[in-house]
C-alpha cells in the first residue's frame, strides 16, 4: 500500500467588490491518497461484491527530465475469463508526488461488477518503469448516447467487446457534419485509421469549425489498436481512441470535423451527448 501526496493549488478571484482591495491569494492545500503498487511480477487481486460499479485510477512514475505524454498498459481479468487489454494515455503531474519520486496525471477507467462476490486480476503489461499505481472507488460512471452525425463519408462498424460500435468516417476531403440544438455537452472519440501497413506512433488533430472558425482543435499521438477491427471495413485499422468534450452554447449549431496535422486520409468519429 502506498499513499501518494497531492497538492492542489486553488486559485480565488473577486470580480467585483466595494471597495475594490481584494487580493488574488493562492491556497495550498495537503491531500494524501492510498494507492496500490502493480508491477509486472507483482500482480494485483481484488474482490468486489455486486452489483456495483468500480472506478480504477491509475498513475505512473514519471521519468526524468521527460516530456510529452506517456502510453502504458494493464491486463485485466474478471473471474478468471478472458483477459482485457487496457490501453491509457497520460502527461506528467505537477502536484501529485511520491516522497521524491515524480508522478503522472491519474487516468481512470470503470468496471461494471454483476451481482454477487467478484475477483480482479490486474497484471501490469507495459509501462516505462514497469510500475502502475491504482486506487479504487466507487463510482457510477455518467451515461451517454449515441447520436448520428447529419453528413459523412461513411459508416464504420467497431467491434469491441464482442459488440458492435457506430463510428462515423472523415477524410481529408469529407468532414463530419453535425447539426445539434444547446445548451449541451457533446463527447467526441476520435480514432485514427491506419491501413493494413503501416505501424508504429502517428500524430493527429481534430479540428471544430463553425462558420469557418475553428472553435476547438484537439492533438493526440495514436498508435494501432490491438483489441479492436472494423467490421465492415477489413482494409482499415482502428488507433486507440482518444476523447474530447465540447460545450455547446445555447441554440442551433451546425458544426464541422475536420483531420489535420497528418497524413493519415481517415479518421472515425463517435458522438455522443449524455442522457436526460
């Protein structure tokens, strides 16, 4: 068991005030959480007794002096069935260390644990220093439908999980058009699609435009998938997603996705809004 220090910084402001003397103050303040070490010849078992939802957080050692972003993963197996990769991206943490010992933002993923007592088997699989740091909750993750985009290339059908999963194409020469009414909070997944070829770490942005002005850009670092296909499109192969959230003004809004910033021709889009 580890306890990890997080220190979080909050920042007050008064806009308005008489007489207009206040101060901008910043407020340390201590947090300590407990995390648990997963290493790849130290596994990690947990019983959880159902129906629940279990929320995972994870963190990594940082190492040194380096930059960007970092991919690592785990495997998990659920009452000894099949296994599940479990592919997370992340950035390194101002605020969250160990002793000395820098660390990286948390990334979480949901568990949806049926009736009854439950056992996890995490395996670590691939990180830079082999050591993944997890903590778990109790969460009900938020829900989210599907909704279908008014223009684009083509439909691509995901298998993941053994279901199929809606994605919209765009090319370079064909965005994604999608008319929706706000206020509203619109969840965007973006996979990159690599060809039956081509390998390795790729770079892509997802532009927003409305009315020709771009309203959100979004730059992610893909690489090929190992736990999904397309159904329908056996030439293509689908990146790890990635995922963005657009707050949607009020009234109608006619909005456009666009690739940018490769070579890559196509991309799929998942767009979703959550559920009332």
């Amino acid at each position: 068991m580890i306890k990890i220090m997080v220190f979080c910084f909050i920042i007050g402001q008064i806009k308005e005030i008489n007489p207009p003397n206040g101060l901008k103050i910043k407020i340390q303040t201590y947090q300590e959480d407990t995390y648990y070490l997963l290493t790849k010849d130290r596994p990690l078992e947990v019983k959880v007794e159902g129906p629940t939802w279990l929320r995972v957080y994870t963190r990594i050692p940082w190492p040194e002096d380096d930059k960007g972003s970092k991919a690592y993963k785990l495997i998990l197996q659920e009452n000894d069935m099949a296994e599940k990769f479990i592919t997370l991206e992340t950035e390194y943490s101002k605020v969250a260390k160990l002793d000395k010992i820098r660390l990286s933002k948390w990334r979480s993923f949901y568990i949806n644990v049926p009736k009854g007592i439950n056992t996890y088997h995490f395996i670590a699989w691939r990180a830079p220093s082999d050591t993944i740091l997890m903590k778990f909750s109790f969460e009900t993750p938020k829900r989210w439908v599907d909704i279908i985009p008014n223009e684009y290339n083509a439909k691509l059908e995901l298998v993941e999980d053994e279901r199929i999963i809606n994605y919209f194409e765009l090319t370079n020469t064909k965005p994604v058009i999608l008319v929706i009414e706000g206020p509203i909070t619109l969840k965007v997944i973006s996979r990159l699609n690599y060809s039956m070829t081509m390998d390795g770490e790729q770079f892509y942005s997802i532009e927003v435009k409305e009315k020709d002005k771009i309203v959100k850009k979004n730059s992610f670092r893909a690489y090929r998938s190992e736990t999904t296909t397309y159904h329908n499109r056996k030439e293509l192969m689908p990146s790890n997603p990635r995922t963005f959230y657009l707050k949607i003004q009020k009234g109608r809004h006619s909005l456009q996705f666009n690739i940018a910033g490769t070579n890559i021709e196509s991309a799929g889009l998942r767009l979703m809004v959550e559920e009332k």
